[in-house]
C-alpha cells in the first residue's frame, strides 16, 4: 500500500499530539491531521471519485491545501494542483485536458474557476479546516492499496509548446525523492520547514516540502508572502529550513526589519534555478548568521531539487548549483544524444528513480523529451571535472519572473489573437526585483497602432497576470537565423545593453 498519508498514519499512532502544521494561529498535530485527511476522503467519496479519478486543487497555501492533498492521495485519486495566478482560460484548458472529476477552489478564485463544473468552494474558514466540509460525510479510515507505480499527481508545466504540459508523477517518483532530500539535507524529527511558495510549485510542495511528514517534523505555512512576516516566523517557531524564490529571498534580504528577528535556528535556505552571484551569497551570510545557502537545480519533471551546493564549497564553485543527488545521474549531451566530456556545455540530461515517465495524454512530447531513459532537460551547461553543475543558457526561451516559469510560446499565442500584430516574440529581461520581466516585442501590421495598455487588456483573462508583458517594444522587424527562427537572444541583448523607448 502506498499513500501520501501513510507517514501521517505512523506519526499519528506513535504520537498524535506531536505538531504537523502551523497555520496562522493553529497548530494541528498528527493526530488531528489525519482526521481531517480521513474526513477529506469521505467527502471525495460521497461525491463520487473513484481511485485513479483526477481531483483538482485550484488554492492558495492553507491547512486545508495539505489535508486536501493527503485526502485526494488516500482515497486513491489523482492530485492536479493548479497554478492559481492563472488566467479563467488557462484554468479551464488544465482541467479539461487532464479530465478532472472534481475541483476544490478558494472563494477568492472562483472567477478563475469560471468555466469549469464540479466545484466545492473553501471560504476563510474551510481553508483554515477543510473538514468542515466533510460534516455530514463518513470519514473513509482504510487509504486506499495502491502500488509504488501508481500516478498520484499531475502538474502542469509551462514547455516550448504554446500550451503547458501535464507532468505524471508516480509514488516512486515521490518517495525517491524524498528519500534524497532527507539524505541530503540531514532531516529529522526536530526539523521545522518555513513554507512560503505556493504549494501548487514543486518549490514547496517538494522541496523538501511533505517529506518533513515522513520523518515527524512540522510545516510552518504562509498563505501570502510578505517578508517581515516570514522573518518572524522564522523567529516565532524556531524554524530550521526554508525554500525560497530567488524574489522572496531579496525580498528578505531587503527587509529593513531584517535586524531585529532572532534568525539563529534557521540551519540552511534552499534557493537556486539561477548562477547565484557571490554577493547574494555574502549578503545571504550577514542576514541568515547561522544558516548557509544551498544553491540548487531541479525541474518539476523530477519532483525538484537534483543537485544541490554542498556545505563549505559556495564560494569556491560560484556559479555551480552543486552535485547531483544520490539517486540522480547527470550527462552532457549534444543534439545528437551523444555523451560529452566535462567542460564541455550542451543539453543538461538526467536519469533516475525520481525522473517522471512522461506527459499526460501526450505521447509525442514524451517521446521527444527522451534520449533512451535520460531526460532532456532543454537546459544547457556543463559539468567540471567534479560532477558539479553550471548551467550557461536555457534551451527552452524560458521566462523566470518572481519564481514563476513562463514559456515564450504561451505569451506569444496570445498576442498573436492581436489583429494590430504581424510578428511577436516574448522574451525576458531582466528586473532588479523580479528577476525577468515579460517583454513583447511586435512588428505591427501596415498602418496598425498599439499600446501597453491595449495590450495588457487584451492579455486579461487570456493570460494570468504573471505571464502579461509588462513592457511593449514596436520593431520593424525581427531578427532571425536563415531557417527563419527568431533570434531571441539577440533581441535580448539589444534591448539589455540598450534603453528601447516602449
């Protein structure tokens, strides 16, 4: 038998007062947890879903988000957490092209929701307490028996394509995961774990994010960032760990109050996804004294966190997200699939007991995205001597704003819907807070005009308000290779080194 809850269980019969999460002003023991997961799956059951049914959370960070996710899990469904920054549009294809059965959705969101049926909606206080959706439902105590190779999630991620793609997880993706995380970031019982992302992101949600369940430890979760507020739960709950994305953790190191928290239990701060610039990393050093930053690498197509920094070596491999982890291979290959030596850059290649089989309902995609049984990754770097890792420049046209992955191609669908534009790409620029920012750059039709304004309103509802440009240029025409592709780091470089008026 295999269940997200199972480690729930154990703690909760060994010792059921002992603290599994921390929401606002509720500290909820195992015991308690596995109530409301039990009672969770009772209320799948009384609406119908069956194992192997997709059950869709579309919600912000809540008790109610884990419970949920422990109830979907043991009752033998499918999780399908959904990006809640998403557009009405995005949110309806995700939920159509995965087939869910059922979607819990915060009150707040329910616009987002539009569209789409089967619907259970979480006010304020079913978020704080999700069984209390569950009153008049027989809790379901028995988790369903599913096998180590049963799906127990799909996430969709943004891809080259101009929709994202449903990444299949499978239990054995999961525990491998876990078990590298808990070996490599040494997790016990006393280990308390600061949850800022959204839990939707493989950031939170798996970095090492439910593994501190299986080991006993406890969740602190913030439903809405803000930095003052995670520095001083850090403080409050003598935190040990935290994952961070690169904007939250300026954020923090920004913070004029920074001085005044107690941040001496925080043991280690997981960031990465980008070559981390020593400054960052001193900087790190004066705000976080008795804590070091883990530079990392990891993709949602493997559950996140492949390689990671190792203690004392930041400085000396600055630019590295370290080595990879222990049940993770990496290989540099050409276009060709074939191996290339250390130091030399090309497609970042991984392999292992955590790396997904594939995309949901899309055969082709999978098939593309394989050498054999190494997954392309569409990142490129190299690998010194050593093992450890640098990525140099990413294959896909990937945009990172604020943490957020954003594919070119999704913006650019969207603004092709334009009748004013004849060419568009979207690229990223940089942006001191947000690290990128969503750049259109359009070649219009003859005797056409358009606006920032124009555009940013016709992105509403099509796009979620991440992925909208946020800065128009008007160009002639596009740079493009003899093949007739746009040379988007061209674009990128010219508009980097020059201020182009928008």
């Amino acid at each position: 038998m295999v269940s997200l809850s199972a480690g729930v269980a154990w703690w909760a019969r060994t010792e059921p007062q002992r603290t599994a999460l921390v929401y606002g002003t509720q500290r909820i023991a195992y015991g308690e947890l596995l109530r409301r997961a039990t009672a969770g799956a009772g209320l799948l059951a009384a609406r119908g879903v069956q194992p192997g049914d997709l059950v869709a959370l579309l919600m912000k960070n809540s008790a109610a988000f884990v419970e949920l996710g422990l109830a979907v899990s043991h009752a033998g469904a499918v999780l399908l957490p959904i990006n809640y920054r998403l557009g009405a549009d995005e949110v309806r294809y995700i939920v159509e092209h995965a087939g869910a059965k059922l979607m819990f959705v915060d009150e707040e969101l329910s616009a987002s929701a539009a569209g789409c049926d089967n619907l259970v909606v979480l006010d304020a206080a079913a978020q704080a307490d999700s069984s209390r959706l569950a009153a008049d439902c027989a809790p379901r105590d028995a988790a369903h028996a599913g096998r180590p190779g049963d799906l127990f999630r799909l996430m969709y991620t943004s891809g080259t394509t101009d929709r994202p793609k449903g990444v299949m997880h499978s239990y054995e993706n999961y525990a491998w995961k876990c078990l590298d995380h808990i070996s490599a970031l040494g997790l016990t019982r006393d280990d308390r774990l600061l949850v800022v992302g959204p839990l939707y992101h493989v950031g939170a949600f798996d970095l090492p994010g439910l593994a501190l369940l299986l080991v006993g430890g406890s969740l602190a979760l913030m439903r809405e960032f803000d930095p003052a507020e995670a520095l001083a739960l850090i403080e409050r709950e003598r935190l040990s760990g935290a994952w961070m994305a690169p904007v939250m953790l300026n954020r923090c190191l920004a913070c004029d109050e920074r001085e005044r928290f107690d941040l001496s239990s925080l043991r280690w701060l997981i960031g990465g996804g980008e070559r981390t610039p020593e400054q960052r990393i001193r900087e790190f050093d004066s705000v976080f004294k008795s804590a070091r930053y883990i530079d990392a690498y990891g993709l949602t197509e493997t559950c996140s966190g492949d390689t990671m920094m190792e203690a004392g070596r930041e400085i000396e491999r600055i630019g590295s997200t370290g080595r990879a982890l222990a049940h993770v291979q990496i290989e540099i290959r050409d276009a060709q699939g074939v191996t290339l030596a250390a130091g030399q850059s090309g497609e970042i290649c991984l392999r292992g007991p955590k790396v997904t089989r594939g995309y949901w309902r899309d055969p082709e995609k999978t098939a593309a995205s394989f050498f054999g049984d190494w997954f392309r990754t569409g990142d490129i770097g190299h690998l010194d001597a050593d093992g450890f890792l640098y990525l140099t420049d990413r294959k896909k046209d990937m945009i990172i704003s604020g943490g957020e992955n954003i594919a070119s191609s999704e913006v650019e669908r969207v603004l092709y819907q334009l009748p004013q534009v004849a060419e568009a790409a979207a690229i990223g620029l940089p942006d001191a807070q947000w690290g990128e920012r969503v750049t259109a750059v359009v070649v219009l039709q003859p005797g056409a005009t358009l606006t920032l304004e124009q555009l940013r309103a016709h992105c509403e509802g099509r796009l979620g308000g991440f992925k909208t440009p946020k800065r128009l240029v008007l160009r002639e025409a596009l740079p493009r290779n003899p093949s007739g592709k746009v040379l988007k780091r061209v674009l990128r470089d010219e508009l980097t080194q020059a201020r182009t008026p928008e």
